[in-house]
C-alpha cells in the first residue's frame, strides 16, 4: 500500500511529498538526523497535493527518487521539476551517502 505523507528537511517556502513505502523512510529519517538535517513527518490528505512543490518516491531497490508528476482521479496533472526540486536533491545525496557508509562499514557480512 502506498500513501502519501509530506517529509522533508525544514526548508522555508518548501513543501516536498514523499510516497513512501515499507521502512525505507525510516532510514531516511536516520540519515537526515546524522547529517544534521531536521525533517518532520506528518500524514497529509490527497487534496494536499495541490500544494506540492516536489515529490519523491523512496524503495529498498531505488532509494529516492524524484516523480516528474502526478495525474490525479479528476484528470488534473501535477508537474514536479524534472531531476527533483532541491530538497528532493539534499535527501537523495544524504541517503546515498548514509548507504555507501552503510555498505562500508559492513562490507565484511555474509548471508552464508
């Protein structure tokens, strides 16, 4: 199930929408707190979206990535800056970051 909840480093003037999926955004939330980034979580309802100046999709496989836009049940489109506007960008290279440091520091582990 996917929903929508707005979460995004506190930035003035800077409303971005994360769908999220499974515990992806709870690691997101880990990186941005160890790079000294404050980012808040909340569930919003469909109609805010209006209001959206980005939106990012977040996966296990994909990380964060940024939605070019959204059609809505009423035929509207919503069109978000192509490559993601910039917070879409500071929590895509903070959570990259936060998974190469992850792969490094435990390059030794095996499943077998």
């Amino acid at each position: 199930t996917l929903y929508a909840e707005r979460i995004a480093p506190c930035a003035k003037g800077s409303r971005a929408t994360l769908i999220k999926v499974f515990k992806t955004k709870k690691h997101i939330h880990k990186a941005l707190e160890e790079a000294g980034v404050d980012s808040i979580e909340e569930d919003i309802h469909v109609n805010e979206l209006l209001d959206a100046s980005e939106c990012f999709v977040t996966s296990a496989t994909r990380e964060v990535m940024p939605c070019a836009s959204l059609a809505l049940l009423n035929g509207e489109r919503l069109d978000f800056p192509e490559g993601g506007g910039e917070v879409t960008r500071v929590v895509r290279k903070v959570f990259s970051e936060y998974i190469q440091r992850y792969i490094e520091q435990n390059a030794s582990d095996s499943l077998l």
